[in-house]
C-alpha cells in the first residue's frame, strides 16, 4: 500500500529517545526524510545518526528546547531556510512530574506546562506557518490516556495532556482551510521508565493496571508509534481533530488507576 510518506519531511520533537525515536523509526521505514529535535543535543546527535544507520533514511539532528517559543521560532525559522518545507510535525515532547497537589511547586507547574502544552501550542503555531505556506501538512500531538482520567501523583500532568488533546481539536478547526490536518495520540500505559518509576514508588502496582486494561497486557511502543505514522498517511486523509487512545481499552472501561 503507497502511505504518501515516501520523501515527506516529518520532524519529530523529543525524537532523541523514547515513543519519539520509536515513531521516528517508523517514518523512517517508509522513506520519510527525518529531523529529530530534542534537548538534548549530544543524545538527539547520537540518535539520528543511529536511525541512519539502522534504516538508511536521511536523519537530522537539532537542538530544541519547546519550552521556548523564541527558540521554536528559531528552530522553524531554520527549517524553513533549510529545507523549504515541513510535511509532518510529531509534537511529541514531555515530561512528567510526580508529586501530590498539596506539595505542587510553581516552578515545576510553568516547567511542566511549559513543555507539554505551551510548547505543542507554539510548535503548531510556528511549523502550522511553513505548511500553510506550502499548501498544507499534517500534525500529530502526544497526548496520553491522562487526559481523560485519574492517575496518582500526576495531576498537573494529567491537566496538560487534557490541553493537548483540547487544542487539537480546536486547532484543527482553524487550520483545516489550509489543509492542515491535525490529531492527538493518547497512548495508556507502556512498559518504560515512567512506569517502573511508578512501582517503585509504590504509587501504582501491576495488579492495580491490569484490573483497569481490558487487554491484560501493556502497550508496546510500536503499536503507538504505529497509530503516529497511520495518522499522517494518504489513508487517513479525512480524520482530523480527534484523540486516537491507544490504551487496550483502559478509557473504554473507565476504572481510574487509584
Ligand atoms: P521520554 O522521556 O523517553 O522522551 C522524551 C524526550 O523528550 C527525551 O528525548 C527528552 O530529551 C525530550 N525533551 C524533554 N524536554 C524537552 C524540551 N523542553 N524540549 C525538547 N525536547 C525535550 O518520554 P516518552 O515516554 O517517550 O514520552 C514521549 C511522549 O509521550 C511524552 O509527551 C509523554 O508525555 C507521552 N506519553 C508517554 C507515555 C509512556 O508511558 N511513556 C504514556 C502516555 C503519553
């Protein structure tokens, strides 16, 4: 099946590691030219080389840091000049802070915020320019599961991932008149880092999640990157403004994680 994907340019922020670089991959498969932007500079270096190598597509590497709308301006303003053109944008980017409300500190609020809803809104904004520009494009953000349920210790987190999926649907309204499409991924849990934080932490266990995900398993994260790609082919031309969740059926059941 032809996806349309061959030789687009698709950027990918927070694509050094993680649900990033594992979208990144996939893209990469189907002849997408990458550009992963991230933070971290010596890792997103090391990661696009990695992806060259691993799949023979054409990888970027950029600095970039979401919580800075003059940087993002920069980083669009550099992409433009670069290369012209931005097909496919993955606002991916997040990060996660545990701790009780009663103990939230401001700074770690405007941080978090910062990165996982600020950041996507001016990353829309900004590569939302070139596409229209160029006719159009497609957009991805990272929502999670979080966004429309409970979840120990996260609230802040759980709020902003709300937002994302609330502008993605409002944003796809305005940018449909310039053929941009544009939707959210709310992946449920996966099996990384974040999660075996959470059991060490005591504040989730593993007979708690599996009492509230139909599927009984957790979700690998090909099978998100997989519904990414899927959302940014010819073959999902007419879906726009929605919140895919990938989650095995843990929204459907409503069963909070506490
Ligand atoms: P991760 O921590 O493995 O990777 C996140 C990447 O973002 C890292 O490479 C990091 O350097 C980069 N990053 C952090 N702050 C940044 C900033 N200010 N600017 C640019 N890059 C920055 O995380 P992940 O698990 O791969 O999650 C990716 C996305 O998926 C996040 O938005 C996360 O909230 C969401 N998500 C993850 C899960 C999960 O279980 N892992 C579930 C639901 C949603």
């Amino acid at each position: 099946m032809d996806t349309g994907l061959k030789g687009k340019l698709v950027i990918i922020t927070g694509g050094a590691r993680g649900l990033g670089y594992a979208s990144a991959t996939k893209f990469a498969l189907e002849g997408a030219e990458i550009v992963l932007a991230d933070i971290n500079e010596e890792m997103v270096k090391e990661s696009a080389a990695k992806l060259h190598e691993e799949t023979g597509a054409v990888c970027h590497a950029y600095r970039l840091d979401v919580s800075r709308v003059d940087e993002i301006k920069a980083f669009f303003a550099k992409i433009k000049a670069d290369f012209g053109r931005v097909d496919i944008l993955i606002n991916n980017a997040g990060i996660q802070i545990r701790n009780d409300c009663l103990d939230f500190k401001e700074e770690d609020w405007d941080k978090l915020m910062d990165i996982n809803l600020k950041g996507v809104f001016f990353c829309c904004q900004q590569g939302g320019l070139i596409m229209k520009d160029n006719g159009g494009g497609v957009i991805v953000n990272m929502s999670s599961s979080t966004a429309v349920r409970t979840t120990p210790g996260r609230a802040p987190y759980c709020i902003s991932k709300a937002g994302v999926k609330n502008l993605t649907m409002v944003l796809s309204c305005e940018f449909a008149k310039y053929h941009i499409r544009m939707n959210a991924v709310a992946p449920g849990w996966i099996m990384t880092n974040m999660l075996q934080d959470g059991f060490r932490l005591g504040v989730v266990s593993d007979k708690q999640l599996m009492a509230a995900i139909p599927y009984k398993r957790y979700a690998d994260m090909s099978e998100i990157a997989d519904t990414v790609v899927y959302l940014c082919t010819d073959q999902a031309s007419y879906i726009t403004g929605q919140c895919i969740h990938v989650d095995g059926g843990q929204t459907a059941l409503g069963l909070p994680d506490i």
